[in-house]
C-alpha cells in the first residue's frame, strides 16, 4: 500500500506553523494590552487622588485665610468674596469663594455675624471656576464674635465631585 | 517490475525526508513560540504583582492621610499633631516633619507623606492641615 504524496498535503505544515505563530502573537498582543491597560489605570488613579488632595489642600488653605481676614473687622459682613491660587503637589489650583452674610442678634442683644462661605476649587486656568471643572466644593459656616474675630469654622458640606 | 520498485524507493525516500523536515521546523517554532509565551507570562506577571503593590501603597497613602486630616480635626492650636496609623505589614509610612504642631487658626501646615511599599513602591504626596 504505497501512496505517492497528494499535492493537498504539500505546505501544510507551513500553514499550520503560520496559524500558530499567529495564536502565539494574538495571545502576546493580548498580555501586553492587559500590562498596558493595568499601569494606565494606575497612573490615573494616582493622578486622580494627587489632585483631589491638591484641592482639599488649597480649600483648607482658602478656609484658614478668610478666617484670618475676618478677625479684624466689627461685626460687620466683610472679605465676601475672593480667590486664591496655591500650589500643592506641583498642581495649581485655583480657589473661588463668594459668602452670604448675615447679622443675628443673640438673647442678650449682642451681634453677631453669621458667614456661610462657598468654595469652589479647580485646577487653575486663569479664569473663574465653572461648575463642571469644580473638584472640591466646600461650604463652611464662620461664626463671628461681637468683636469680629472668628470663634469657629463649622464644616456644612464637603464634597468631591471628579 | 523493477521500474516499480524504483518508483516505490523513490517515494519513500521523499517521504521520509519531508516528514524530518516537517518535525524540525515544527519543533524549532513550537520552542521559540513557546519560550516567548512563556517570557511573555512571566513579564505580565511581575508586572501584575507590581502594579498590585503599588495599588496598595494607593490605599495604604490614602488611609494615611485621612488619619492625620482626621488627627487635625482634634487639634489645638501648638499642640502636636498625634497621629495613630499602624501601615500594613510591608509597608512603611513617614509624615514630615515628623512633629508636625498644630497651626494657627489663621494658618495652616503642609505635611509631606512617603509611602515605601513591597517590590519598591514609593509613593509621595503632600497634604494640607489647619485646626479647625
């Protein structure tokens, strides 16, 4: 039983070296897509979390310097609104703040001031924050003694929105 | 009859040395292909165990510095800043200045937090402190 060779059989270990090489390179692909995708993942988080704690950092900063504007003034509503810009973590960020201010009188007749202070901070770009680039929104409550000067800072809100 | 003899010694001897050939190539391929499979296993997976560790150090930075924000909340104005945060085991955590004070109430103090973790992660990030 000698069969001469079919020419259907000639190259096809050429082919089937081809179709594997080209399984070996599909999976290859796929590793280095897998390592590609994970450390971009990575870098964004990282990026992501260095940048809300620039801009928690400078909200704190923003909170600390309207306090200290304040304790010199009468019981009157004064630094209504304001910017500041501080740099933390190599990022710029820019902090706007605009208040609504009011006077209340106590049981003893005493004045005071009553400072409910918006901040609103982002990466800074020169130009006023808009709300759909706003990274930390904070609102705190300053109460003022007769005096003017600040007795306590109360946190109302903290959040992050990107 | 003869002449089909030749013919049948002929064929084999064709035969055959396809069939060598054949193994050799599929063997000298199947080895490369299956070293850089291999290799290729092995990259993806330090790759994963440092992009593991360096998630981790992620968390361990992030749960540290919401300890000192948290310490800060309890401040007093010149008081140190205490800070209880224990980093897992193969982590090392470090706020400097390592005595960091509580700042004025009008002030506020930026702290600098390292993390070293397994594999040779290192994370560095700065944060903002005031008593409140």
């Amino acid at each position: 039983m000698i069969r001469a060779p079919g020419t259907e059989d000639r190259g096809a270990a050429l082919i089937l070296a081809i179709a594997f090489v080209v399984m070996i390179g599909t999976i290859g692909a796929g590793l280095a897509g897998l390592i590609t995708s994970s450390a971009n993942n990575r870098v964004s988080l990282q990026t992501l979390r260095t940048r809300e704690y620039s801009a928690d950092g400078a909200v704190q900063e923003a909170v600390a310097m309207v306090r200290g504007l304040d304790s010199d003034t009468t019981a009157s509503c004064s630094a209504a609104d304001g910017t500041a810009v501080s740099t933390i973590n190599s990022i710029a960020i820019r902090v706007d703040w605009n208040a609504a201010c009011s006077i209340i009188r106590n049981g003893d007749g005493e004045l005071f001031v009553q400072r409910n202070v918006v901040f609103d901070a982002c990466e800074d770009v020169g130009a006023v924050c808009v709300p759909s680039a706003v990274i930390v929104r904070a609102q705190v409550n300053f109460s003022d003694a007769p005096s003017g000067d600040v007795t306590d800072t109360f946190v109302q809100s903290w959040s992050v929105n990107r | 009859m003869s002449l089909l003899r030749r013919a049948e010694r002929r064929i084999d001897r064709r035969d055959s040395g396809e069939t060598l050939v054949e193994i050799v190539l599929t063997v000298v391929i199947i080895g490369v292909a299956v070293t850089a499979l291999v290799s290729a296993l092995a990259t993806t997976a330090t790759a994963s165990t440092t992009n593991r560790s360096t998630v981790d150090a992620d968390t361990v930075m992030r749960n540290f510095a919401e300890a000192i924000k948290d310490a800060a909340l309890r401040c007093v104005e010149a008081a140190p800043i205490v800070v209880g945060y224990t980093p897992p085991v193969g982590f090392a955590a470090t706020a400097t200045p390592a005595d960091a004070m509580c700042p004025a109430v009008t002030a506020t103090k930026r702290l600098t937090l390292d993390i070293d973790g397994p594999s040779g992660v290192h994370q560095h990030m700065e944060i903002v402190v005031r008593t409140p």
